[in-house]
C-alpha cells in the first residue's frame, strides 16, 4: 500500500467511508437494492476472514497486516443464502421509495414530508392506506382538513406495498456512487448492446 493512500487511512477519518462493499446474497442478488446493500470495507474484510463470504470482485487498492496483504473487497457474497423479507417495513423512507419521491398531490420531487390523508385529528391513522409522501407547501396548505376541504387530489389511492415492487421500484434510482465492478451484479434499466 503506498503512503499517501495509507496516510488518507490514518488521517482522514471520511476516508475509512471509501471502497464499500457490495453485499451479495448466496443466490448473486444484492441484499437490498433501495438502500443498496453495502457494508465498509472494514467490515467486508472481517467477513472474508471470518469464513462467511466469498470474495466477487476487488479494488486495486490493498490493506495489510504483520504478516498479510490483501486487496479490498468490492463485492462479496454471502456463504449462506439470506431469505428475503415478504413484509415491507412502514418507515419514511419505503413511504417515500413507493410513492417515487414525488408529492402524491402535486407532482413535486422537493422538500418531501409525509401526510395523513385522513388528519389524526378526524381519526386517521399511521399506516401505509392513509400515509402519502407530500412536499411541505401541499402539506402545510391541507393541515388536518379533509382532501375535500382542502381541494388537493391525489394522484395514486395509498396501498401497502409488496416487497417486489420496491424492490423494482429501489433499482430505477440507483445511488450516487456505483462502482464499475458492481455492474454486473446489478440489473439497472440499462440497455444492452446488440
């Protein structure tokens, strides 16, 4: 390893945030696609060593020990297959992935919250038939009026979501950082060549 990338290591601590890992489940298939499953290096490391992960694909960079070196891992995969949740969990951000990141009143990709599309105050409740995602000036303007009070419409009814769809949902927005190695194990809407 040379010294300035070793002096980055010890140096900067943004730095130990470079080089994730690609998490792949036994079947070839990220973890997750929408947060994509990634783990440090560090961790990536301590799992190969571990026995628990087979190493797919490297970077060029290198770690070492007293008595080792090894190249840092950019996909692994696990040894023992993890089966996938069938229930999605309510969180803000699943709200957000269903609904696209857009305001199910205006359209808006901005200042995103959520909504209670029937108010807590006549009863509504938290869950996935009657939460939206809504950006700030939609939802200051309904408050806890009724969507017929307020005048807003919503563009798409509020249903829970099947794992699947998030999943295909999760892929059309893919993270800012996606390493070249990682493209052969992530089916992003790319078209193939001929």
């Amino acid at each position: 390893m040379d010294g300035d990338f070793r002096q980055a290591f010890v140096h900067e601590p943004a730095a130990l945030k470079q080089f994730p890992a690609l998490v792949l489940n036994a079947d070839y298939r990220p973890l997750s696609y929408y947060p994509l499953s990634l783990w440090p290096w560090q961790e990536a490391v301590k799992a190969v060593w571990m026995d628990r992960v087979t190493i797919a694909a490297e970077y060029e960079q290198t770690v070492h020990s007293q008595r080792m070196e090894m190249r840092i891992p950019s996909v692994v995969v696990l040894k023992d297959y993890v089966k996938p949740r069938k229930r999605v969990a309510f969180t803000r951000f699943n709200l957000f992935l269903r609904d696209e990141f857009v305001c199910q009143y205006c359209g808006s990709r901005h200042d995103l919250t959520f909504d209670h599309v029937v108010p807590r105050a006549h009863g509504g409740i938290t869950s996935w038939e009657n939460v939206v995602a809504a950006c700030a000036p939609c939802n200051l303007s309904k408050g806890s009026k009724t969507l017929r009070n307020s005048g807003l419409k919503l563009q798409r009814t509020p249903r829970r979501p099947m794992a699947s769809e998030l999943i295909e949902r999760g892929r059309r927005f893919p993270p800012n950082h996606l390493h070249e190695s990682w493209a052969d194990y992530l089916y992003w809407d790319t078209e193939l060549d001929a």
